[in-house]
C-alpha cells in the first residue's frame, strides 16, 4: 500500500498539472547535498531514501494543511527524522571516505555504503534476532514465535528481514550460550519444523538435547540432519557420540 502510494504521489509531484514547478527545481536549504543539484538528481536521491526506509515523504518532510488542503514545506526543517536524515547521510558519507582510504588498488571495484545496505525497508533497522530479544524479554518465547510468524508473513521474500533456517537456529543458539536453555530448545524446535530441508535446523536441535543430556532425542536430530545432508562428517561424529551416552 506504501509503495502504491509514494509511486502515485511521485507521478503527481513530477505531473505538470499537480505543480506548476516541480519542487526539485531551486531547493532552498540543502546542506549536504550541492546547492546547483539537477532536479532529476535530488528527485532520484529522495525516492532512495523513501524506499530505503519504507516511509513516505512526509516521515521526513513537513506537511501543512492551508483551506482543508495539504501542501509540503520540503525546505522547512522542523521534523527531527529530516535532521537524523541529514546525519546519516554525513556518516553515509564518511564511513564510504574511510573505505576508499583502504587504498585497495586500482582494479578493486568498491562496494559504497547505501541507506538501504543498513535500513533495507525499514525506518529503524532492527535485525530479526533483535526484534526476538525484545519480544522474549516482554511476551516469552511464544510472543516471540507469533512475532517471528506475522513478520514472516508480511516480508518474506523481501529484504527487510532474514528468515533462513541458520539464522534462526543461530539465535537459538544464542540463547543457549546466554544458559537459556528452555528459551533455546523452543526455538529450535520452532526452526526445526519451520526448516526441515536445513540440516543445520535438525542440528541445532540434537546440541541442545547434548546439552541437556537427553542423548535419544539428540540422536533422533543428528539423523535427521544426516538425512538431509548425508555429507557431515562432524554430525556422524555427534551422532556417534549421543548412541554411545545412551548405552
Ligand atoms: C529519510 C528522510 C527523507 C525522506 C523520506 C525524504 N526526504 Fe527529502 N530531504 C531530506 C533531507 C535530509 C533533505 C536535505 C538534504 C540536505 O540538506 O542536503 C531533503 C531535501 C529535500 C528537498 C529540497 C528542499 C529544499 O528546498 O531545500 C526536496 C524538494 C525533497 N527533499 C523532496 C522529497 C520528496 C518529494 C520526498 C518523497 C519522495 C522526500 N524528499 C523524501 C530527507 C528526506
Ligand atoms: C551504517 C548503517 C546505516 C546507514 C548507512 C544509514 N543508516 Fe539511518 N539508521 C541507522 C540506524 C542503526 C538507525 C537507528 C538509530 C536508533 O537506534 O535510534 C537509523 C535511523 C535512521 C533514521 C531515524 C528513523 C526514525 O524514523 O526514527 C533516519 C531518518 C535515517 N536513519 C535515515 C537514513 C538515511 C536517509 C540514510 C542514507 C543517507 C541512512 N539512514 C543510512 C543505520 C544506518
């Protein structure tokens, strides 16, 4: 919807009937950006950032409403998200100064420090396992779950948010190694049926039933990961190790 909505509100800002001037030419306070920028130039620049962050201009720019009709102050300063923006786009800008300075020759090609390559869609970026801890720490392990599920739902497949198999038995291994051991098993068994084509989701499964002694179920995951992946020299090992405990 978002999107639908900044793609229109974009094609009415560039129409010659919704502006008599389109609001990119003569910007009166830019900062960072040069004064004689081409309008095409700063047009393509704000769109980056509306799609980088999901959010429409007005997350940045003043909106005022004048006879029941809204009208944008681009040069007004008054929304605190403008300045952070302006913020990011000095650290943008040093943090890709500081890479250049890593002088790696002249056929290396330089990867540049883009809002989207921290925000990927979103205003604050929030990595999944973040998002996690603070749905544990407030709602428990099955808040967390419903949490991991609805955002699933609504981006999967995008670039927001990362929904592999290994990252989600990363973070529960994560919180084993924090000695939350109920917390860990619950996500991994979450990740397990979630992921059954991810031998590392099986994995993670058997370690934390290692951890907790409970050699039979280790097992049961150790094949399970060997049956997806028969190629683990390491889990044969564990596998060996969990039959062997049992005895
Ligand atoms: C994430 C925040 C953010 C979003 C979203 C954003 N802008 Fe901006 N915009 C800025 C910042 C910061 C500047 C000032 C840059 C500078 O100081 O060099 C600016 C400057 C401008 C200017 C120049 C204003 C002037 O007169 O100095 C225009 C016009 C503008 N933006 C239009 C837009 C439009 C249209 C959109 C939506 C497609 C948009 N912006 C989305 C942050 C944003
Ligand atoms: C190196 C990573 C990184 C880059 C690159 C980056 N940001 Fe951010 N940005 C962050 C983080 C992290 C936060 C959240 C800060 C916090 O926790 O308060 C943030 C927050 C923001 C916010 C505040 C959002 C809100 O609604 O509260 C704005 C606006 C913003 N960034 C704009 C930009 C723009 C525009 C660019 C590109 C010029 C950019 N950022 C590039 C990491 C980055």
């Amino acid at each position: 919807m978002k999107l639908i909505y900044l793609i229109t509100s974009l094609l009415l800002i560039s129409s010659p009937i919704a502006n008599a001037q389109s609001p990119f030419e003569n910007p009166e306070n830019l900062q960072i950006l040069p004064k004689d920028i081409p309008p095409e130039r700063l047009r393509a620049i704000m769109r980056n950032f509306s799609f980088a962050l999901d959010v429409r201009c007005t997350h940045c720019h003043l909106r005022v409403e004048e006879d029941g009709e809204g009208r944008m102050v681009f040069d007004s300063d008054e929304k605190e998200t403008k300045k952070i923006a302006r913020e990011m786009m000095k650290m943008s800008g040093g943090i890709n100064r500081d890479i250049r300075a890593l002088n790696r020759g002249d056929d290396h090609q330089y990867t540049r420090v883009q809002c989207t390559t921290c925000h990927h869609g979103q205003e604050n970026p929030f990595l999944i396992q973040s998002v996690m801890d603070g749905e544990i720490a407030t709602g428990g392990v099955e808040a967390a779950k419903a949490k991991y599920a609805e955002l699933k739902e609504k981006y999967y497949g995008g670039h927001t948010y990362d929904f592999s198999g290994f990252t989600l038995s990363e973070y529960a291994n994560s919180l084993m190694e924090k000695g939350n051991m109920d917390q860990a098993l619950d996500i991994a068994l979450y990740s397990q049926q979630s992921n059954p084509k991810t031998p590392y989701a099986h994995t993670m499964v058997g370690n934390i039933y290692m951890a907790q002694e409970d050699y039979a179920n280790a097992a049961k995951a150790y094949e399970a990961s060997l049956k997806v992946d028969p190629e683990q020299g390491f889990i044969q090992d564990q596998l060996d190790k969990a039959k062997a405990a049992m005895q």
